[in-house]
C-alpha cells in the first residue's frame, strides 16, 4: 500500500505546516532535518507506530519528534 504526505491549505492557500516548517529551519536546523527525515520515513509501514508515530484513525497519523523542541505534525 502506498502512503503519501499531504500538507492541509486552508481557503486562502495558507499552509500552516509548511509555515512552521519555515520557520523551524531557520531556528532549529538540527529539529527540521530530523523531521522531513520522518515525515519521509512515514511512506513505509514498518514506521507507522511509536516512537516516531501514532495513527489518529481514518488514515492520518502524527508525526512525533523529540528534540530542542518537541514536535508534532499531524
């Protein structure tokens, strides 16, 4: 089964998460690394549970991070 990453807009074409991910590259670089490589490890299965997730039902999952800053994208 394949999985994708979809980044939610809101009418006016905001994207909240991409905002946030702006803005952890330019605080944290460290933290943003960590969490593309987990939003790109949640295209396999074998992710798909704790630590690095936890399924919210209806297919979406939250993406955890523990760092300088904990993290969580849903």
């Amino acid at each position: 089964m394949d999985f994708s990453v979809e980044f939610y807009e809101t009418a006016t074409g905001a994207c909240p998460v991409r905002h946030f991910l702006d803005e952890l590259k330019a605080s944290g670089p460290d933290d943003f690394a960590a969490v593309i490589a987990g939003l790109a490890k949640l295209r396999h299965r074998q992710y798909h549970r704790e630590p690095l997730s936890k399924a919210l039902g209806d297919g979406l999952f939250e993406l955890r991070h523990v760092g300088k800053l904990n993290t969580r994208v849903l």
